[in-house]
C-alpha cells in the first residue's frame, strides 16, 4: 500500500512493504532530500529485480507519516536497481502498531489513538527491467502483457488485518558468510 510521507522536510509516496526488512530510498530521492552524509554499508538485498543488490551506505533520519514522526535506518539504492522512490520496510513498521483495510492503513499512537492514512495512489510510470530475459520474443511478449494487464473483477471484501510483529527471528546473510539464521535480541 502506497502512503504519503514526509522525509527531511519533503513530501514523498512510498511503498509500506511487509516483506521488506529494511527501509530503502533510490539515489534520485537521496539527492532530493538534500544528499545527507552517508554511513558505508555492506548490506546486500536480494529479490530487488535482480539476484543481489549492494546498497551505496544509509542514513538515519525520521519519517513522518501525518502528526506521527518516528526514526528509521533508511539505505540508498542506485537508481537503476530500485525504480520506486522508497519502500517503507518492517523494521520501520514494527515501531508502531497498523492496520490494513480498503480505506487505508491506520497507525496507532501510544495514546491508543488511531490515525487514518488513505492510500496514495499507485504509480502507474513505474517501468519493468526485463533486460534478464534473454529470448527477445519473449522479453516482448512479456512486455505486452505487463502493460496491457487490466483487472477483470474488482471486489471489496470486509477483511480487516490487525499485524501484530512478534517474531524477531531474521534470515539473513553476511558479507562472505552462508545462509544462517540469527536472533535478534
């Protein structure tokens, strides 16, 4: 779900992934936001489009979504590797108590107040790198119907999600390290 937030003082849409574990801008919004310094990292995402993706360094800033403001580590990609402006991860999200349903997310404060925040709009000029499907017939067919794909049915169903972050349990690899699990206490 895309929401409407503001970074360094700049109005921005981003993406709230639960699937993410990390909060991530492009290098085009790290520019906008005023190019602050830059921690180095050695972090690696995978499942960005391509097999690995190394971040150029993160900051440590606050997000504010609406009256809420609350810090976060946000990393920057090259731009090429992450056409969205900012994805919005877990470790951002499990500093809060939300709710997903067709109006929006909600987001409670430590009052026990519930903030609705209408989803923004999706980004329709978001363009697909397909330069790793190597047949040119299909990497067009494939074009195709990505660009012509249009919902048959719209329906809304009455579901409402109340996520609860209780595991704190990560997959994660090291720089030059294999697969492990590790327990974050």
């Amino acid at each position: 779900m895309h929401v409407d937030i503001t970074l360094s003082g700049i109005q921005l849409t981003a993406l709230c992934d639960t699937g993410s574990q990390a909060t991530i801008i492009n290098e085009k919004t790290y520019l906008r936001i005023g190019s602050p310094p830059l921690c180095p990292s050695q972090i690696k995402f995978f499942g960005i489009g391509r097999n690995t993706v190394q971040s150029i360094g993160f900051l440590q800033d606050s997000i504010t979504i609406q009256n809420l403001s609350l810090p976060a580590k946000i990393y920057v990609l090259s731009d090429d590797k992450l056409p969205l402006v900012v994805f919005i991860g877990i470790d951002f999200l499990q500093q809060t108590r939300f709710t997903f349903d067709k109006d929006g997310i909600r987001f409670c404060s430590d009052n026990g107040e519930y903030f609705l925040f209408h989803v923004a709009n999706v980004i329709d000029d978001c363009s697909f790198d397909l330069s790793h499907v190597s047949d040119s017939n299909i990497r067009n067919e494939l074009s195709s119907l990505i660009n012509s794909c249009k919902p048959n049915k719209i329906k809304d169903t009455k579901l409402k999600m109340n996520i609860v972050l209780q595991d704190q349990i990560h997959v994660c690899k090291e720089p030059g390290d294999s697969l492990f699990l590790r327990n974050r206490k």
